[in-house]
C-alpha cells in the first residue's frame, strides 16, 4: 500500500496502529548527519499488545533528505550499509 504522504497529520494518520494485536516500537541507535541529509540506525521492535511478549525484531535505516531543518523525504532501508552509501556517509562502512 504505497502511496505519497503529505504533512503532519498525514504522516500521523501512516504511522498510526488501531490497539491490540502485534505493535513496534522505534529504538534509535545512531543518527548520522549534515546539513542536506541524516541516516537514523534503527532497531524496530515488534510486540504483542496483549501480553507485551516479543513478536519480532528488524535493525534497519531511514534515510532523511532534509531542507530548512524539516524532513523533506524519508526512504527506509533493510540493510544499514546501503542506506550510509546513498546518502553518501559510506566513509569507513564496513571498517571493523
């Protein structure tokens, strides 16, 4: 179900659970970023609203291109590394 999302209430309106069954919430990691653009690290943890027993867990990124301080687009991304290479932050991926 994609579509075009525009402003505050509709990004509140996509990021909206009815109650109950499986839920998530969002655990920053990391944040990198410049003037243009932030890659958010994220760890997204999934839930059963009944028992708050874990459901599942994903480590993934969002890719924010930015203009004036306000996000300007948003992309998510499976695989952390290639988020940092699209938003050019890829200096030292992979250095360990």
């Amino acid at each position: 179900m994609k579509r075009l999302w525009k402003g505050v209430e509709a990004a509140r309106l996509w990021a909206a659970r009815a109650p109950g069954g499986v839920q998530q919430t969002i655990e920053l990691d990391e944040l990198c970023e410049d003037a243009d653009r932030a890659v958010a690290l994220i760890t997204r943890r999934w839930y059963w609203a009944e028992d708050g027993s874990p459901a599942s867990e994903d480590e993934m990124a969002w890719l924010f291109e930015l203009r004036d301080g306000r996000v300007r687009s948003w992309r998510p991304f499976e695989d952390r590394t290639e988020a940092l290479r699209a938003a050019g932050f890829d200096h030292g991926v992979g250095a360990e």
